[in-house]
C-alpha cells in the first residue's frame, strides 16, 4: 500500500469511527442539536474519502521499487554467466526407440537404434579420451548414446524388475526375450556397456545402458562409424505397475553439451 493509499484509509476509518460516536452521543443526548449537525458532517466527508480511494486512489499504479544494489548485483552475474553458456547442439547420429508393450505386468523390450544418416564416417572417441580430443569441429566426433531407465517399485520406474546385467551379443536376428538382461546389436565397432547405477535407493535404481566407441588400440587410429552402419540396444524387463515414467536418451561428443532427449511414456492395465 503507497502512503497515499494509507492516508486516505485513516481518514476514511476517522469519519467511520465520528459517525459512530456521533450516533451514540445523540441517543444519549437528543436534546444537544448540533451533535447530529457534526455526524452528517462526518458521513458527508467519509463517503467523499470512499469515493476518492475507488476512483482515483485505487487506480494509481503503484510504481514498482527499485532494485537493490544486491539485486543488481545477482542479475548481472547471473546474465553473464547464462550469455556463456552454449545451447546443445542437435544429435550426430538418428536415432529411434521403441518399445515391445506397455501394460503392467508384461514382458517388455525397450529398443533404441542409432544409425549414421550423416553421409560420413564418424570417429569414435572412447569417454575417457573426450577432453583430450575436444575441438573447434566436432561434427565428425562421437562418443556415446546412453538409454537411461528407472527400475523399482517405486511410481517413476517403468521395469518393475529389480536388476539387470549385460549380455553381449552381436546377433541381429537373435530373439531376446530374457528379464533383466541388456543387449546390443550392431554392424559396427560401437561397443555395449551397462553403467554402474545411479540414482539407487530402497525401491528405485538408475540404470543407463550405453552404447559407446571402443577403447583406443595402443597403435593404430580410432574405430570409425561409418554411414549407415547402426547400432541396437535393448534392455527386457517386467513393467510396473500402472504410472508414467521419463526415460532419457543422451548422446555425448567431444567438446560439446550433451544432446538429451526425453520420452514420457504411460503405463496402463
């Protein structure tokens, strides 16, 4: 409230309280004539002051406070440290996931598929090697695409089972019908590997399975991803009961922000 505002609420409140003492004295004395003369007054002024706030009073827009030196200060630093910050660039590789059902209970394959749609060979930089091969141009640089997955009991999780390992297996047409196993299939050099889990309490663990390049022989170059060579992975579990879930698909290069890619997806009966 301006001090305007509040000014006029006292003097409006001032009549309100006159009116009443006016009232109250002229039962008391009803032979004292100017008494009722004065609480007119009173009213008269007091309906006045009303109709100042509504009309003028309530429709000035109270000018907003100036910020701090402190306030300032945040602004600043925070829209400085944001201009710096790069936006993620699209993903490398295409990719695509499926999966087999989503009713509780059931049986289910969750199957991402990347394949190289650029038109050239992508060099496979092995994680550990992303800093040191970190460039200006990374368009030709991959890394790793990491499917990550909530399994538990717990409301967010989509598999209801507990554990999972990793199967190796480089048989495209090899049926996978195993609960709480990963798998990767692949015409290339891309390499499977299940992630310790993060993220892991009583009723929910994070897993992130990954399809990633090769380590570095100790002579030699790095593998290559070549165009339209592809990769599968797929983790198979029970899915839980009926909720909704977020998996992420994050693809890491070289010198740049990780590319994430997230999918919401229902559970039913």
């Amino acid at each position: 409230m301006s001090g305007l505002q509040a000014t006029f609420g006292v003097l409006q409140a001032l009549c309100t309280f006159v009116v009443a003492v006016c009232e109250l004295l002229a039962w008391v004395y009803p032979t004292v004539a100017c008494i009722p003369v004065v609480g007119a007054i009173a009213a008269v002024v007091g309906l006045f002051v009303t109709l100042v706030i509504m009309f003028w009073v309530g429709d000035r827009k109270a000018k907003e406070p100036q910020a701090s030196s402190r306030e300032k200060f945040v602004e600043s630093v925070k829209n400085g440290l944001l201009a710096g910050w790069d936006d993620p660039p699209p993903a490398l590789v295409k990719y695509d996931i499926s999966r087999s059902t989503d009713k509780a209970g059931q049986l289910c394959t969750i199957s991402v598929r990347g394949t190289n749609e650029t038109g050239h060979d992508l060099v496979l930089i092995p994680q550990e090697e992303t800093t040191r091969e970190a460039s200006a141009d990374v368009s030709d640089k991959w890394s790793r695409l990491t499917l990550s997955v909530a399994a538990g009991s717990d409301s967010p999780c989509w598999f209801s089972t507990p554990t999972f390992t990793y199967e190796a297996n480089r048989v495209p047409s090899q049926e996978k019908t195993t609960e709480g196993k990963a798998y990767l299939e692949t015409s290339s050099a891309v390499v499977g590997k299940l992630l310790t889990p993060n993220g892991k309490r009583d009723n929910l663990t994070t897993y992130d399975f990954a399809a990633t390049a090769p380590a570095k022989p100790s002579t030699g170059s790095y593998a290559v991803f070549k165009p339209g060579e592809f990769f599968v992975i797929s983790m198979v579990g029970i899915v839980n009961k009926t909720g909704e879930s977020v998996l992420q698909l994050i693809e890491s290069r070289p010198g740049v922000l990780g590319c994430v890619q997230k999918h919401t997806w229902k559970r039913v009966e």
